[in-house]
C-alpha cells in the first residue's frame, strides 16, 4: 500500500488561521494511522497564488487533493476517504 502524503501549510496567514493544525494532527496521525500516513510541515503549499477567487486558507494537501478551509477533522476525513479508496 502506497503511503499518504499529508503536507499542512505553516506559512503566516495559514498558521495564524490554522490555530496550529499541523501541531495536533502531528500527535494524531501516527496514533491513528501508523505508518500508512507521513505528515510533513509546508512553508507554503502555493495556493494562495492561484487565482479562487475568495481564498479560504488555511491550506492543506492530501495526496494532491487540497483542502480548503483546513481543520484537522477535515484532513483526517479526507486521509479516511482515501484509505478506504485504496483497500
């Protein structure tokens, strides 16, 4: 099984809107998922450049999936998502 890649953006405006994701799913993850899931802080994910129109950070990447709006219940939603794709 290939392992997920979770990258959470830590740049200023994500980290101050985050409330500190990357800290509390940086505990969860290996608890819930072991090695199945890697997690790794990101500077910036590059997507507040892109033009959305309305920007809705903080950012996050599953795979390559980005999410919007980030919370830890939504990442650990979407990693849920696609372990269940994956067996």
């Amino acid at each position: 099984m290939k392992k997920i890649n979770v990258k959470v953006c830590v740049g200023t405006t994500c980290y101050t809107q985050g409330q500190d994701n990357f800290k509390k799913l940086s505990q969860l993850i290996p608890e819930k998922y072991g090695n199945k899931v890697e997690i790794l802080p990101s500077q910036c994910l590059g997507v507040c450049s892109i033009q959305w129109g309305d920007p809705k950070p903080p950012y996050a990447k599953v795979d390559e999936d980005i999410i919007q709006e980030a919370t830890a219940e939504k990442i650990i939603e979407a990693i849920d998502e696609k372990l269940k794709v994956s067996c």
